[in-house]
C-alpha cells in the first residue's frame, strides 16, 4: 500500500470486535447466510482466541471491508488457511479494496507458516457475482473437490451404532 493512501488493512484489535461485528452483520443480512449478531460475534470471539485472523479495510477512517483467515493443519497440505468473509461494503467497491484484503491475508498467511490457502464459494455466488473469474485472477484454481457438510455435531445420536456381535465375529475370523 503506498505512503499516504486513504486505505488501510489491518487485523482486529482488541477494541475493535464491534465494528468487525457490525460489518460481517452487515454482509450476512445482505447476502442471506444464516447467522444472527449475538452468533457472529461468538464466532469472531472464538476465531481471535485460536489465533486466526479478522483484518478490517479502513477506508478514508471508514470501515470498507473485512477478511478473516481460519488455519488448519492437514496430512495433505501442511499449513493450510481458509480465507473468507470477504466482503466489502457498496459504497467502497471497485476501488482494489478486496484485492489489497486478500494481499494482506495472503502475508499472513506467509507469516504463519501456512503454504497454502484456499476460499469456498456457493453456487450462487459463482452464478450472481461471477467469484470463479474473481478469484482466479488471485491464483485459486477449481480442485473439483466437493465439500460435504455434517453440521449439527452437538445433537447427540439418535441411533445406535449399527454392528452386531455376530458381524464383528465374522470379521475377525
Ligand atoms: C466481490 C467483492 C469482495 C469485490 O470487492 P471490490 O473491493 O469491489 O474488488 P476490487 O476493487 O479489489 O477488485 C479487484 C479486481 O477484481 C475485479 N472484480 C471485482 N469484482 C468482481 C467480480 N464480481 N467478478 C470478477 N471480477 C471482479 C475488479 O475489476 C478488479 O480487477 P483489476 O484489479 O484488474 O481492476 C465485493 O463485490 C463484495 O463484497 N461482494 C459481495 C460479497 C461477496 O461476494 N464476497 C465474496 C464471498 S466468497
């Protein structure tokens, strides 16, 4: 970013939970993803204490934009971030904001140790808002993974687990 630019990034301290809140409220309204404040900021709350990353973009003093970055570590990959929440704010588009929000969570990424990083985007927002052509210009590539979701963990079983003594017998024979 260059000397004297109204645009700033930078993560979240700790006074500033509120306004990321607001803004990552502000993007979940508008783009229709389940999630009300008080659980928003649960989750900022929860994503700062494990070390990961809530960068806001201050525009001329105003809050612009938000990215977050998850890190997790796979067999696969090493060091792996999932950059999301991007978003930025109507009024502040189309003035290289996200672009220098991802920049910046890329560097983090770097500083972390991560060697790789990767987004996820819904049907819609690859149909409506064209994100395949905007990420690939940031280097993600379509793996042709698809993501299964199980969610709901803390509902306890319903069923029993379905394998019978006579089975396990059978098996170990
Ligand atoms: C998508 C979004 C983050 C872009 O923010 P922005 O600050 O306007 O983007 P930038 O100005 O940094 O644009 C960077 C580059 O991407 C291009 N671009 C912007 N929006 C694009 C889009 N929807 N599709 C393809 N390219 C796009 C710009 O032309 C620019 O290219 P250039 O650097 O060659 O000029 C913003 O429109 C937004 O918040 N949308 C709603 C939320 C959303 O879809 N978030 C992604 C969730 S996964």
């Amino acid at each position: 970013m260059k000397k004297n630019s109204p645009l700033e990034i930078r993560a979240i301290g700790r006074g500033e939970r509120r306004v990321a809140v607001d803004i990552l409220s502000r993007f979940f309204r508008e783009e229709g993803f389940a999630g009300d404040r008080r659980y928003i900021q649960k989750n900022v709350d929860l994503m700062l204490e494990e070390g990961n990353l809530v960068a806001l973009a201050w525009y001329e003093g105003e809050v612009a934009g938000v990215a977050t970055g998850s890190s997790g570590v796979f067999v696969e990959w090493g060091k792996q971030v999932e950059i999301g929440d991007l978003y930025v704010a109507p009024d502040f588009r189309n003035l290289g904001i996200a672009r220098a929000l991802i920049e910046y969570a890329f560097d983090w990424c770097r500083k972390i140790g991560a060697t790789s990083a990767v987004v996820e985007t819904t049907e819609e927002g690859r149909s409506l808002h064209g994100l395949k052509e905007f990420y690939s210009q940031f280097g993600f590539k379509d793996d042709q993974r698809v993501i299964y979701m199980k969610p709901n963990l803390k509902k306890k079983r319903t069923r029993p687990p379905s394998y019978s003594r006579n089975r396990v017998r059978a098996l170990s024979v």
